[in-house]
C-alpha cells in the first residue's frame, strides 16, 4: 500500500474485477471505470451525522476499504485494511449562485472530479462532494470506482446510510445485520468450472456478424479526455410508457427484451443485416451464493446479445424467443469481457459490438427514490450517474412513469445529431411494439424518409 495502514489480509480478485485491473492498467484516462452518481438530498441535513454515516457503512463492507496491489509477477490482490481512513468530502454552498450558473459550474465539477481518478492501492475508492443548494436541499455527488463497486450496490448502501443517520440522530445503534463479504463471491467464483461456460460463448459467438460503425464519417472533436463523452435523453410520454408496459406484460416479456429487441432492429434496418450482436449490461447475481442479491460490490457484467431477425414471425412472439435465448445465458454472466472476446474466434481485434444496453434493474424501491423516504424527515431523490465507457454508445434505460432513454456515447465517433436520431426512430419502434405486437417483424422500421446524418 502507498501508507502505513493496518492490514488485516489479502484475498484475490474476483473475474470482473480483473478484467476491471487489466483495463486499468494499459489506461491513461482517469475517468476510467469511475462511477459518479447524483442524489438530491431534502430536508434539514445535519452534515457531520451524515459524513459519519457513510463512514461507519464503508467500514461495515471489506471491500470497500480495500485496495489493490501488484506482486512482480503481475499477480494482484485486493487488502483490506482494519481502519480506513475516512473518504474525502468536498462541501460547498451554492444558495448565493444563480441557477444557470450553478448548472454550468456543477457540469464543470463533474468532469474534474472524474479527472482525478484514484490511487488504486490507496483505500477507500470513494469520494464524496455534498453542495448545498437551498436550506433544505443539498446535492450529493458520490465518485467511486468499480473495482468496489456496481450501481446495484447503490440503494444497498443508500438505505444502510439512512439507517446509520437516523440511528445517529435517535442516539442509539443502528444494529445492522453483519453483511455477506465480498470475499466469499470471489471463492464460490474461483471455483467454478468455466468449461461449460466456454463452451457455451464459444457455440452462441461462432460466425458473428463483424458490427459495423454506428457513424460512417466521425465527428472532428478534440477535448479534454474526461468531457469525451456526451450525453442526451428522451422520456416516453406517460401514456406510451403505460401502454408498452402493458403490452409487455400480455406478451410474458419484461421491458429490457422489448427494449433490447427494438435496437438490435433498429441496427439490423441501418445496416441491411438479420444477424446482430449488443452489449447488454447484467446484473451478475444470476449464479453463486444466494445472497449476492444483497452483496456490495462489483458484480455488474457487460456480455454480448446475439439477435436473429425473424422478419416474418409476429413481434411478440420473436421478442418471447429472444428472452428465452438470453435466459441461457444466466449461468455464465460473471464471466468477464476479455475472456468472452478470447473466445470468440476470428476475427482478432474486432469488438464484440458496438453498443451497449443497460436497463436500470437495481433494487430502487419508490419509498426510496421518489423523495418519500422517512429518514428523520430525510429524502432522497436519483438525479442521474455517469460511468465512462469504451464503446461508441451506451442506452441508459431508466424505467418509471415516463420511460427514460440515456444516451451517453464518445463524441470522437458519433455526433450529436446522429444520437438524437436513434434515440428518436427506438422510441417509434417501441411506439410500434406496444400499439401491435402482432404485425409481422418486417413491418417493425423506423420511417425510410429521413436518412441517419452523416454527423
């Protein structure tokens, strides 16, 4: 470790996380494998309890007060540390700040705080920045990196938080049960045989179609490596979320397969093609022990979707076939993304994909999120996450009343134009899949009357 610390012991990393290390590595960009999500926090916070809430749950979990070192023969281990010091805080107090100002300034922060990366054999990989913007309202910026740490862990945390606070307020223990440690996912995965799993990937990647650039003729951009990254959004209306949502549940698929299927489409149209292979974001609790539903740390896995376009069975049932292929996959999601590209056979140093889902299914609960929790007259509201990403396009899905479509992608290779444009022909598709899910795949296209800009 970079400081005298206490160590108590060592225990190797889990495949995730050393696929997360070996990124880490060869990369020059701090905001690599970040994660930095924003809370609004209202009601008359009392800071320190707060700070000291977070401590206190940071210390409850091994591996956040882990670091990570490198023997010389390149092996690495995570050590965790009796006493973590505790994490950095940034306060600020922006009620005298003009609201367009404070907007500005905040985007500003947000991409310095990301450039700063972390020390990796210096724990804790958590930092916080608090900003108070009224009497009663403050605005939370948790900045951590995923090698301790996946958005499923999030309200996991957030809730013990609560707990510690009020219990800190009330002057009385929090008496939280004794958490699963990280270290006993990292046994259960060291032991199991990944035969059958590289069977499978190497049979469901076998001839896969080579993806093709979302954007034919890349922007000219140039910037500051941690602002590479843009971002845009749409919501559904209420009533198309409501519809889709039911029109999902009458045909047995969840939102993510409708969602997943619209965009394979989506790409299948552009590209002339009835073979196409996604990123999907996973949750990796599919397999192992049973209380890895509750496990804080890095489980989160991208895998690649193969999508065949069945164009004349009825949408509904090519969208049911869809989710039963990917429930196969369910055994084998801890796998990590290097090894699944070893496997993937020809052709070398092409990516799986190009684009990436990730459906927002981390356990949220509404009292929670919805500015309704009783955390000593304390709540809490999502305002948004950033994690760095090394394909062209991630889709944040985020569901909700109003269906929401994230779009962050490098503006080194797609302009914003061009990602208004997808987002705008995959909320058609979804339009067309809730309004009939009968009508025959071939019918499922964006209009043919507005071709995709050059960027």
């Amino acid at each position: 470790m970079t400081s005298p610390v206490d160590v108590r012991d060592s225990y190797p990393l889990s495949p995730v996380q050393r696929g997360i290390l070996r990124r880490a590595a060869g990369e020059t960009d701090p905001a690599t494998d970040l994660e930095q999500v924003r809370l609004v926090i209202r009601g008359r916070l009392r800071v320190a309890e707060f700070q000291q809430s977070w401590h206190r749950v940071i210390a409850r979990h091994e591996v956040l007060r882990s670091g990570f070192v490198r023997d010389d023969a390149d092996a690495a281990a995570q050590v965790a540390t009796v006493e973590t010091p505790p994490p950095r805080w940034h306060l600020d107090d922006l009620r005298t700040i003009r609201a367009c100002q404070r907007r500005r300034g905040l985007a500003e922060f947000l991409v310095a705080d990301r450039s700063q990366g972390f020390t990796l054999d210096a724990p804790p990989l958590s930092r916080f920045a608090l900003l108070r913007v009224s009497e009663t309202e403050h605005l939370l910026v948790w900045t951590a990196h995923h090698l301790v740490v996946d958005g499923w862990s999030l309200p996991i945390l957030l809730r013990e938080v609560l707990a510690e606070y009020r219990a800190a307020l009330e002057g009385r223990d929090a008496a939280l049960p004794t958490p699963m440690p990280f270290r006993d996912h990292v046994a259960w995965s060291a032991a199991h045989d990944l035969a059958e799993a590289e069977e499978f990937w190497r049979a469901e990647l076998s001839g896969r179609p080579v993806p093709r650039p979302l954007q034919s003729d890349p922007p000219d951009w140039s910037g500051d490596p941690a602002d590479a990254y843009g971002e845009d959004s749409l919501e559904l209306t209420s009533d198309d979320t409501y519809l889709l949502q039911e029109t999902a549940g009458q045909q047995r698929i969840t939102l993510n397969t409708a969602i997943q299927g619209c965009w394979a489409r989506l790409l299948s149209v552009r590209d002339g093609v009835d073979d196409v292979v996604i990123g999907s974001t996973v949750a990796g609790r599919g397999a192992g022990p049973a209380a890895t539903e509750t496990l804080v740390g890095p489980l989160v896995n991208t895998l690649p979707l193969r999508v065949r376009i069945r164009p004349d069975q009825p949408v509904g049932v090519w969208l049911r076939g869809l989710q039963a292929r990917q429930s196969l996959t369910r055994p084998f999601d801890h796998v990590p993304p290097a090894l699944l590209r070893s496997w993937a056979g020809p052709p070398a140093g092409v990516p799986l994909y190009e684009s990436v889902l990730d459906f927002e299914t981390y356990p949220m609960d509404n009292d929670l999120f919805t500015g309704t929790a009783d955390a000593s007259t304390l709540s809490v509201r999502f305002d948004g996450r950033w994690a760095a990403s090394r394909h062209p396009f991630t889709l944040l899905v985020v569901p909700g009343d109003r269906l929401g479509l994230h779009a962050r992608y490098d503006r080194r290779r797609l302009g914003p134009e061009t990602v208004v444009h997808l987002l705008g022909d995959l909320a058609l598709l979804l339009s067309l899949v809730a309004t009939d899910p009968d009508r025959p795949v071939s019918a499922l296209v964006p209009p043919d009357d507005e071709p995709y800009p050059a960027g």
